[in-house]
C-alpha cells in the first residue's frame, strides 16, 4: 500500500515539525462509554490531551484508566463517544491504526522478543524493507540523541534489566514516528534512579512537542513531571486541574472522593524475644551464582521489618526460602527455635507462616487467574475439614468480607480474578493472606500498582497485624512509606546485606547508599 | 501535509467487518450459539447431501431413525456410546490438569488385556468375583498405562504428548503378540486369534445391552462430582493452571500429576474391559479402534464438563449408527458420515470464536454494544 508507507514518512517528520503545533488539542475524547458485561468501566469521559504538555492521568484502582488508554491505543472500541485525533474524528480499529496516526503507547508488561537484540525488536513489525544494520543504528542513534536515551542497539532483550527493556519500548513506538505516547504505569518497576532518566526522555519529548500521557499512582511522580491532571473516579471523569495549584492533599480528595489521612503510625514493639532467626543462609539461582550470600537476622513478633534493596538484590530468593519453594545451599531458619529447612510448603504455612510476593506481571504466583475470588480464597485452605469434599461457604463468606473491608471492585466475587483492573487482583491476593492469621507475615511489595487510598489501607492492614503481635517482613521500593513503617530496616546489596538502620532516626539518603553499596556496617553476627 | 485527506483516508479504511472481543456471554447466550451453530451445521451438511444427490432430509430423518427406530437399534447405539463416553470422562481428567493424555487409546488397550488374562485363565471362578477382579485388572491395566508418562513427566520433565501416542503403539503391539503367540487360540486353524471369552466371563445384559451402560452413568456423576466438590479436583484445577502456584499453596505437584493420570488411565482402562467383556466378548486388535482419540474430541468440544460429555458422546453414538444405516438403505459410503461429522465440528469449533468475539460491520462502532 502506497498510501501507508506516504503517509508514515509524513509522520516521521512531523515528530520533528510537531513543535509548531504545541497547545494544540492532539486527542480529545468525548463522552467515551465503556462497557463489560454489567460493568460500566468508562462512563461518559471527557479527556484532552495538547502536544507540548504531560498529562497524568490520576484514578482509583479500577477506576477505568487502562481500558480509556486501551480505546486510544485500538485495543478495544468504545460503545459511545467519539474521540478526535487532531480535531478530526477518528476511528481507531487496532493498535496499527493508532500507530499510523501517531498514538504510542507503552504497556506495563513488555512486548518484546527475548532473544532479539534491541535494535531488531524495534524494528520488527515496520512494514518498511529491513534497513541495513548500519543506516538503521545511525537512524536510532539519531531518534536517541534528539529524546536523550541510551541504549546498546546489540544488546539481547533477555539481558536488559526491566528499565533498559522500557526504553527499547519507547524507541520502538519513536521509530514509527509517534507524536502521541501514552505510558500504564511506567514507573510501578522502576527504582527511583530509573523514574528519574524516565522523566528525562519525557521532558525531552515534551520540549519537541509530543503529547504525553502517563498513568501512575505515585503523586510525588504526577506533581513532578505532569502539567495538568485529570482525575477519573469510579469510570467518571471528575475534573482536569492545572498541576502548579495543586497538591497531594487535593489531588486524593479527588481521586478518592473525600479527605484521607496521608499518615502511617508506628505503634511500639513490646517483644524482645525473636520470633524468625535466620542465620549465614545462601542460596542460589539454578545458574550456580549466589543469589544470596552468607546472610545473618532476625525478627521478633510485632515487629516490622522493613526491607530495602535495588529490584533484584535476592528479595525474591528471601522469600521463596523461607517459604520452602527454593533450596538452599547453607544456612539455617529457625522459626520458633525450630529449624525449617527441608520442610514441605504446605508444612510452613502450616506452622503460621505466610508468604505473599507481587511480582512484576501482578498474578504469577498465589493467585490462579482463571478462577474466582471464592476459589481463589481456597488456595491455601481448600484441605480444611475432613472428608474428601471442599468446604465453598468460608471462601465465599471471606470473598465477601475482603470485598467490602478492602472496597475491591469487581462485577461480583464470582468473577475471574484476570478481569480484575490490577490493583484490585492485589487486594485480593494480600487480603487472603492477612485473613489466614499468620504468625509471620512476609510480603513483598504489596503497594505495587495500588492507588493511595488501598495503599494506606494496606498500610493500615500491615499495623493492625503488627498490633496482633505477627511479625511482617515487608519488602518495599518506596524509601518514604520503609522509613515510616518500619521498625526496623535491613538493607540487601547484591545477595548480601549491608546494613541495618533504625527507621526512626535513618534518613533516606543513609538508606539509599546502603542500597548502591557504597558503604556498608560491620554486620555483627 | 494534507491532514484532513489523512483524516478521511481513516475513515475509509476501517474495515468492512472486523473483529471485537466481546464482553463475556450469559450462560443462555451461549447454549442459544451452540444451538445456532448445530442448525447452520446440519444446513451445510444438507447442501453437502444436496450435491450428491440426495435427499438431506430424507437422509437426516433416516441417521435419527436408524439410531433409535427400534430397542434393537438403540442398543446397538448404546453399544457405541458406552466406550465413547467412559474414555471421553478419562481423558477429561487428564486434560483438566492441562495434561495431554492423548494416550488413551493405550490405556483402553492394556485395560482389555489385563482383564483378558482373568477371562481366559480363570473363567471357573464365580462369575461376580471373577467380574470384579476383571474390573480390578482393567483399572490396573490403564492406570499402569497412564503412569508411565506421568512419572516420566515428573520426574525428567518428558513431553507427554509424544510418550502417550507412543504408548499407544506399544500396547496395540502387545495385543499382536498376544494374539499370535502365548494367548492364541489353539481351535483357530493357523490364524492367529485369541479365543472367545467364556459366557461367565462377559458382562450381563440389563436391557438388551451390556451393563457397562450402568457403569457409564455412574461415572458421569462419579467424575461431575470429583471435580467440582472435592479437594483432589480442586487440586487438579490449580495444577491446571500453574504448577508454581500450586507448589506455592503447599501442593504436592508430582503426587497430584501422578494420582491425576492413574484415575485417568484407570477409566479408560475400566472402559477397555468393558468393551472386552461385554461388546467384544474376546480381545481384539480393535478393542480401542480410535474411540481413544475421538475421546480428545468429545471432551473438548463438551469443555471438560461430564454432563455435557454425555449428551455430546450420545450425539456422536446417533450420527455413527445412523449413517451405517443410511449406508445400508441408501448406499451412501460412510465416508460420507465421516465428512458430515467433520462438518459438524467445524460449525460447533467455529461457534467458539463466535463466543468471544464478534464482527462488526463498517460505520456500526458506536452503535456496537
Ligand atoms: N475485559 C474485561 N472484562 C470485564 N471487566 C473488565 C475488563 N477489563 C476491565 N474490566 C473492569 O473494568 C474496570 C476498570 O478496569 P481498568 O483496568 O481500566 O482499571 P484501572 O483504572 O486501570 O485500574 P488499576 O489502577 O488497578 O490498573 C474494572 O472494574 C475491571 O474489573
Ligand atoms: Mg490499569
């Protein structure tokens, strides 16, 4: 088709030529209705993004922000409502015909092909004749210079860490000439560091003129990079504020309908006695290397500990250990004085031991994603009771508590969990394992995804237990909620640990160099 | 650059029709498609019987009433059925653990010959025990046959598939051994053939057909039950789904595969005795005679649920029997029975589609609900 490959050049240089245009409407939806079943997803919303601007899109956990990005990408098709691609009506079928008009946008969970290089994934898929490797590296470093990204064009997918595979995405959606970018979440799995070269690149876009939209539940991150907000409530579009008068106070009260305290308490640890004592453990990953090495700590019952680390310093391996999923090389736990190595699964959460890690895709492990809230209730108790017959009436009873207690939006708890909108999947995931009454409780990020709302309720959730005198292991990314939680924070660099800070007088800074290794305590066994 | 004729340019090339997920169907919905796409397959069968001359309705009359005109005819369709349904309910096990069984036909095969050594050596006994011990035996024989791969599976991770088709070969094999050396029967002249099961060694007839009819029905409740109520079908739902997932919530993996393909392989081993004992009254090289992988179909097209299983292996039972005696009276091939069949699945996998996606003609966006 001649008329594609024309009119993609066009677009090309109207990347560049896209500055003449800023303050100009790119995307205007009008009263866009969306539709699942009974589910009302998107009701009647008005949007607007300029070129030259970032807008944030701001929402409750189901609130409707990855199916309106999902109709402005051609992934879905609204029921009502138009939107308009540069003042002109358009109907956007499938996500090429988005791309042809300049619409790019980047999912939460990568598409790209592990085995391919970087430049290969971006240019896999472009109608036009495969380029040779040099012109095509000259034209990527050209895109690169001009946004300020790096990148290794040889480097193979599967050896990226998730932040360099980010920005093979944003280069892949440049190369075909995007003036539009819209990002779900871009920063849920970036570390600080990696949030701010993101915002490079975004600012830079800006200053070319782009229209960006950018979804996040991190409003430091919506105050910093965004221009103007617009805030969706229960599938509504509530109101669009201008960023510079506003704050964290309003925008919550927006998003969430009423005042909500912004505050975690730390109520006292009273016990002295440990209630977990692990001591020089190692273990490592099926490649032979250690994913952690020779780590010494304990923790004792309504404590909180806090961990720390850049993604992939052995947080993953901690938790499956303790939870029995992984072998260990050396080492002992010792959970009420009893070693628990060599012991089933099933036998640690039966001692009182719960383990609940949200990985990077949210449903990986401890939720089955075809089956319903109710089933998935069972996961770990479906052996209750005798006799060779499952007991619903518990599960369903306790679907129903958690639906109310966490305000999880769902059509009805007999729905399956992959129909939920991500953060809801996670209440449903840590709402069982707070219901099961454990004696330790180890969660690993917990508040990915989730709003602030469901955030402080965790939060909240997570005292309560403390109060209860169960231990919590949490494993976080954000520095600010660690430092106010946590009783305690052990710091892991790499395997090992590198120091153990008292949350109440550590700053973030301290923790944060802790975190690079840069220096790190004498670890006194 | 022109952006307006960029714009109508859009608005031409949506598609004529093109394709949207649906949001999900209601139960009534469903069946209404499923029915709707019976009626669509049984018009493109027509037109097929149409080209060759005949009559479809005539033809379509007569494979109803071939099946069931008379007792005899529906018990010569039970006949058919009995070994369909059983092996489809095995296999469902299998399947519903995401476990590609495809060896049933194996399973089938060693269960009839398990149960053949109790029929051929020890016909004196009373002829409940020896029943019983042949079921036993049939049981055993399958669920021998459907450990092998699971352990294999467990234990080095081996592919399944290849290791259940090959089994399959391997049992057939057995039975030409069988039949030609250690268990041939010495009053057939030179041709290799195992002898005719003593009267106390077949199955009694309740109604005119053997009662593994009875057996059959039973178990459609039997498996209906063990995976919706109980713990172990519970089990195999997560294992299903996710083995990490299942070891995360304290399940034995490897105890859970292992069990899942022994029940699996025990009912179409149960089934292959059954098809000994009561319709074979010996064992044959075609005791399985394919119904292991028109299994597979069954199953999936009845989406693992026994109910459903039921009725669609009855269905499959009424095209067989009729088109033989349409074969008869018209002397139309059963070819032509195999073709109408393959229509039939074709409008019913199409109907799937239907299910979750929907087209949607050019200009009917908005209106598209
Ligand atoms: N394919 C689908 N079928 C049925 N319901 C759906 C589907 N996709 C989304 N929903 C429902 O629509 C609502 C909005 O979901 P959406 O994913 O847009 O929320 P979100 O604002 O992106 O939330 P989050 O911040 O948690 O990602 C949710 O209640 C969800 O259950
Ligand atoms: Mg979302």
């Amino acid at each position: 088709m001649p008329h594609s490959t024309e009119r993609k050049s066009a677009d090309r240089t109207s990347v560049l030529a896209a500055g003449a245009l800023s303050g100009k409407d790119a995307i205007a939806c009008r009263g866009i209705t969306k539709r699942f079943g009974t589910v009302v997803a998107n009701d009647h919303i008005d949007l607007t993004v300029r070129y030259g601007e970032v807008l944030a899109l701001l929402g409750e956990n189901g609130s409707g922000k990855t199916t309106l990005m999902n109709m402005l990408s051609g992934i879905y098709h609204p029921d009502e409502g138009v939107i308009l691609v540069d003042g002109q009506e358009a109907v956007i079928n499938s996500p090429v015909d988005a791309m042809n008009m300049g619409i790019g946008m980047i999912y939460q969970h990568f598409r790209l092909v592990d085995v391919f290089s970087a430049m290969e994934n971006i240019v896999l898929g472009t109608k036009e004749k495969r380029l040779r490797d040099k012109e095509l590296k000259e034209k990527i470093s050209e895109i690169c210079q001009s946004f300020g990204l790096e990148i290794q064009p040889e480097k193979r997918v599967y050896e990226m860490s998730v932040s360099e595979k980010q920005t093979v995405e944003i280069l892949k959606v440049l190369y075909r000439g995007t003036r539009i970018l819209i990002l779900d979440e871009p920063t849920a799995v970036l570390t600080p560091q990696e949030t701010q070269k993101l915002f490079q690149i975004l600012r830079k876009m800006k200053e070319q003129g782009c229209a960006i939209i950018i979804i996040t539940h991190k409003l430091h991150e919506v105050l910093e990079i965004s221009d103007r907000v617009t805030i969706l409530r229960k599938g509504k579009s509530i109101d669009t504020v201008e960023t510079a008068g506003t704050d964290e106070k309003i925008l919550t009260e927006l998003m969430v309908g009423k005042a909500v305290s912004l505050e975690i308490d730390r109520p006292p640890v009273n016990h002295k006695s440990p209630i977990l004592k692990v001591v020089n453990l190692t273990v490592k990953k099926p490649d032979g290397t250690k994913a952690i090495d020779n780590i010494s700590f304990e923790i004792r019952k309504g404590e909180i500990l806090g961990v720390a680390g850049v993604a992939g310093s052995g947080q993953k391996e901690l938790c499956e250990a303790i939870a029995g999923l992984m072998k260990i090389d050396k080492g002992a736990i010792l959970y009420e004085q009893e070693n628990i190595i060599g012991k089933t699964p099933a036998e640690i959460i039966r001692m009182g031991i719960s383990m609940s890690f949200v990985p990077e895709d949210r449903l990986g492990m401890g939720l089955v994603a075809s089956m319903d809230m109710v089933e998935n209730m069972m996961l770990k108790s479906y052996g209750n009771g005798r006799g060779p017959f499952v007991d619903r009436k518990p599960a369903r009873e306790l679907a129903n508590r958690l639906v109310e207690k966490l305000g999880i939006v769902t059509p009805g708890i007999d729905t399956p969990v992959r129909l939920l909108s991500g953060g809801n999947v996670q209440k449903v995931l840590l709402g069982r394992e707070i219901e099961s009454c454990p004696n330790l409780l180890i969660t690993a990020y917990p508040v990915r995804g989730l709003d602030i709302n469901s955030s402080y309720t965790i939060y909240d959730l997570l005292n309560e237990q403390k109060k209860k005198d169960v231990a919590v292991i949490f494993i976080g990314e954000d520095l600010d909620v660690l430092l106010e939680l946590s009783d305690v924070i052990m710091v892991l660099c790499h395997g090992k640990i590198t120091g153990f800070l008292d949350a109440r007088k550590a700053s973030k800074e301290q923790v944060g160099l802790y975190m690079t290794g840069a220096f790190s305590q004498e670890v006194a066994q | 650059m022109n952006r307006n004729a960029n714009i109508d340019s859009r608005k031409r090339t949506e598609p004529l029709l093109r394709v949207v997920k649906r949001a999900e169907l209601t139960g009534r919905q469903i069946v209404l498609l499923r029915l709707l796409a019976v009626l669509l397959a049984l018009a493109a069968g027509g037109l097929f019987i149409l080209c060759l001359g005949y009559n479809p309705v005539a033809i379509y009359t007569r494979i109803l009433s071939g099946a069931t005109r008379s007792p005899m005819a529906i018990q010569a369709t039970a006949k058919i059925v009995i070994p369909l349904l059983i092996t489809s309910l095995g296999v469902t096990l299998a399947f519903k653990m995401r476990f590609w069984n495809i060896g049933a036909e194996g399973q089938i095969i060693m269960g009839a010959i398990f149960a053949s050594y109790f029929a051929l050596f020890h016909a004196d006994w009373n002829h409940w025990v020896l029943l019983g011990a042949m079921a036993l035996a049939g049981i055993l024989g399958g669920a021998l046959w459907g450990l092998v791969p699971a352990f294999f599976k467990a234990r080095y991770g081996t592919n399944e598939t290849l290791f259940t088709l090959m089994l399959n070969y391997i049992a057939l094999y057995l039975i030409s051994w069988l039949q030609d050396g250690p268990w041939r029967d010495p009053g057939s002249q030179g041709f290799g053939k195992i002898a005719r099961f003593d009267k106390n060694a077949s199955l009694n007839k309740v109604f005119g057909v053997h009662c593994g009819w009875i057996v059959a029905l039973v178990l459609v409740a039997a498996v209906f039950i063990y995976l919706r109520y109980t713990k172990q079908g519970y089990e195999i739902s997560v294992v299903g789904e996710s083995q990490e997932t299942a070891r995360y919530a304290g399940m034995n993996v490897r105890k859970i595969l292992l069990r899942t393909m022994a029940l699996s392989g025990g009912i179409c081993g149960l089934g292959g005795m059954i098809q000994a004992a009561g319709a074979d009254i010996t064992l044959t090289m075609g005791v399985a005679g394919g119904v292991g992988f028109t299994a597979i179909i069954v199953a999936w097209l009845s989406q693992l649920n026994p109910v459903i299983i039921l009725a669609v292996s009855s269905l499959f039972g009424i095209l067989e029997k009729g088109s033989s005696v349409v074969q008869s009276d018209f002397g139309l091939s059963t070819d032509c029975a195999d073709v109408l069949q393959g229509i039939i699945l074709f409008f019913i996998l199409g109907c799937e589609f239907f299910i979750r996606y929907r087209f949607v003609g050019r200009g009917h966006g908005e209106k598209a609900k």
